[in-house]
C-alpha cells in the first residue's frame, strides 16, 4: 500500500505515518495469527507426508516378503544358469534334478511379400478397403487395410488392434524392398499363425518354421512345455529355459536346506518396521532443550491417529501364532526397545531357534494368519487414496487454501481501513489549515486596530 512521509501542511505532522502506524496496529495481532497457523499447518502436512509415505513403503516391503519362498529356509541353484534358472515359490521341498534342455519353445513368425518404397510403400494398391486376416489358435481377427494404406500404417493398425492378444507386426526394411513380419508372444505347437483375406499382403507370404514346444528332460523323464517358463514340473519351482544344449549336457538343479535365506527375510522385515518406527518417532517425539527445563514437541506429538497406528502395530507383534516350539519373536532373538519401540534380532538366540524350527519361523511369518498379513491388515485403512492419512492431508491443504484466503480478506480490510484513516486525516489537516489561515488574518487586523499609523 502506497504511503506518503510529507507533512500535513495544516497540522505540521506526518499524517501518513499515523495511518500507516494505526492499520499496522489494527493487522499485526491477525496477520500473526495467520502467519502462525500457516507455518503449523505446513509442518503437519509435511509430517503426515513423512509418515504416508514410511508406511506405503514398509506395506510394500512386507507384501514382497509375504510368500513361502521367502520363509522357507530352501535356496535353488543351477549348475549352468546359461542355460536354466531356477526360482522358488510355494510347496518347494529339497531335493536335486538333472535337467537337460534339447529345444526351446518358439514362437510362430510370417513375413509378407516384398513391397516397393520402403515403410511408406503401398501396402493397398487399390483405392477400396482390403480385409486382412490373422488366425491363430484357432481365432481369426480382421484388420482393415484402407485404400493406399501404407506398410507402417498397418503395422501401427496391428499393433494397436492386436497387441492385448500378443499379437504384433513390424517393417523389414532392404536394398530390395520391405516386408510386414507379423509375430505373437504365444508359443508352442498350436500356435501358428496363418494369413487370409483380400489384402495384398495375404497374398505370398512366408510362413515361416513352425512353432513347437520346449522339450527337455528331468531325471531322464522326456517333458515338453509351450513355454520356455516351465512351472509344473516340479512342485514349487519355475525353471526358465534359457538356451538349449546341443550336445545334451546335464544341468544340476537343486533345491537345499538354507537358513540364510530365512534370517535374510526376517532381518528385511525388521529392518522395514524399523523405518516405519523411526519417520513416525521423528514426528512424534518430544525434545528437551537448553537446560532441560523447555520442550520441543514434534509436529504430530499427541496426534489420535499416530497413537492408534503404533498401537496397533505392536498388538501385531505381541499376538503371537506361532506353532510347535516357536510362539512369539522373542523366542526367535526378536526384541522391542521399550523406548524407541524399534526391534532387533539377537543372533546368539536366532542360532538356537532356527536349528530347533526354521519351520514354525516361517509359519510365525507368512500364510492367512501369519504376522505379515495382520500388519497389513492393521495398516490398510491408514493408505490409499481414502485412507486416513491421505484424509488428514486433504484437511490440512483445504485449511491452507482457507488460510490464503482469510490473509487475502485481511490485506482487503487494511486496504480499504488505510484509504479511510487517509481521508479522515487528509480532511483534518485541511480544516486546520483553514483554521490556522482565518487565525492568522483575524491576528493580523487586530494588530492593525491595535497599531494604527501615524499621519
């Protein structure tokens, strides 16, 4: 707001000064008010940001350790992985096959003509509509070839239309020409693909080798699978054939007893609680100051919400449903800080118990009613778009906008209050001025009477 420091002419004082002093006066107590609501409103919704985003990554963390594979105590391993890899999943055992991998699958592949102009040639001479037709597996689909088509404009038709059946095409492009490979990431016998239709391009294409199926071996048992990622084979592993071996090399696979794998899992799901614990002591916490006597209370210190969350998370970790010689974590060498509420795992105990039921560790764990599943049941109405957190930062930006606006009011109102005091004491300097110049020529006549000249 613009401001005058010239004095009144009437009064001799600086009445711009007064007013901008009075509406100073009448907006500090208000614009501070403002002022500290923003600033605390901020700090919270950057807490409950902090906390949001520990607890999304510590569900994700537990979700990824959510699975037998990762409690079971077996590790896989693969004499060549060149040519195998093996990973675990539910209802593995110990054990060790020979494998031996004699043909991958392999997908069905048909190119088109030669067509002339490269991927801008003519993929439709004519100027009517053709129909192409792609069968495979026993379903048909038509593709339009409009009139002048181009052999890019169908790929990009192809891919567009087809591409959610694994269906796709591409140009080939040489100093003869070009040509449409049209392909499918189906494989296996069955799934050829064939061209029908009035298009051009149906007409003399190469249909290229048949699909055909993985064939390979396991403990000298032939097998064949349509895909190069075998799954059923043996229970509770996927082996993915990597390449073939022409001169039929036996591969070692072989699934052992491995309690580093355990300890690994159960470490990572300390350490994600851990995180979580932490992002949620930080804005939780009460800090002495100075000499002790002050505190500084953290942005979310006494908050409902945050006192519910870690309650419930340590509900998850006191109920117990291990079963056989493991019941609790601390059985295990998991203990809580009874101040900090963070874990640790004791290795000394973790030694004795996993010799004693690397089982029942993994059932503590994983499964329905497992320690994974109730954390992320206990934590699921905190996340998400509509969860509690995401509800308390929708309320904190709404009073943030509320905020903006009530600042915005305020600069209004000492607006129009400056404009008002101005004109109030604009018109008193002018009055005075008046007053002082009808003083001053009422002085003056007197002096005269008083005074009068000698003739």
């Amino acid at each position: 707001m613009a401001s005058s420091t010239i004095s009144g002419p009437g009064s001799g004082y600086d009445t711009q000064a007064i007013v901008k002093a009075l509406v100073g006066a009448e907006r500090a107590p208000k614009d501070a008010q403002i002022t500290a609501q923003q600033k605390e409103t901020t700090v919270k919704l950057s807490a409950v940001g902090s906390v949001k985003t520990a607890l999304e990554a510590y569900q994700a963390a537990i979700t990824k350790l959510n699975n037998v594979a990762s409690f079971n105590g077996l590790a896989a391993t693969t004499s060549e992985e060149k040519n195998v890899k093996v990973t675990l999943g539910e209802g593995a055992s110990s054990g060790k096959y020979t494998v031996v991998v004699t043909d991958l699958a392999t997908s069905s592949k048909v190119t088109s003509k030669v067509f002339e102009g490269g991927a801008s040639g003519k993929a439709n001479s004519s100027d009517d509509n053709q129909t192409l037709t792609i069968t495979q597996s026993g379903k048909s689909y038509d593709v339009v070839v409009p009139g002048g088509a181009t052999l890019q404009q169908v790929r990009e038709t192809i891919n567009t239309q087809l591409s959610a059946q694994g269906i796709s095409a591409n140009v080939l492009s040489d100093a003869n020409g070009a040509r449409l490979v049209i392909g499918s990431s189906a494989s296996g016998v069955g799934t050829d693909i064939t061209l029908s239709g009035d298009s051009e391009l149906a007409t003399g294409y190469n249909a290229g080798s048949p699909a055909q199926n993985a064939k390979y071996s396991i403990d000298g048992i032939a097998m064949e699978s349509t895909s190069n990622k075998v799954t059923a084979a043996i229970s509770g592993v996927t082996l993915d054939l990597v390449a073939a071996d022409g001169d039929k090399k036996p591969i070692t696979i072989t699934v052992a007893s491995n309690t580093d794998t355990l300890k690994t899992s159960v470490q990572s799901f300390v350490t994600a609680y851990n995180a979580l614990m932490t992002a949620i002591n930080t804005q939780t916490k009460v800090t002495a100051t100075g000499d002790t006597s002050t505190t500084t209370a953290g942005a979310l210190t006494g908050d409902a919400s945050m006192r519910q969350l870690v309650s419930s998370l340590r509900s998850e970790l006191t109920n117990g449903s291990g079963a056989g010689g493991i019941g609790s974590l601390a059985q295990m060498g998991i203990t809580t800080d009874q101040k900090t509420g963070l874990l640790s795992l004791d290795d000394k105990t973790w030694d004795k118990a996993v010799v004693k039921g690397a089982g029942d560790i993994a059932k503590m764990f994983t499964g329905d009613t497992g320690l994974i599943t109730r954390m992320s049941k206990a934590t699921a109405s905190y996340v998400g778009a509509t969860g509690t957190l995401a509800t308390r930062a929708t309320d904190l930006n709404t009073k943030l906008t509320d905020l903006t606006t009530e600042k915005a009011d305020l600069d209004r109102r000492m607006e129009a209050l400056q404009k008002s005091l101005s004109a109030k004491y604009t018109a008193m300097d002018t009055m005075i001025a008046q007053i002082n110049s009808r003083s001053s020529s009422i002085m003056t006549t007197l002096n005269s009477l008083n005074n009068p000249k000698s003739s």
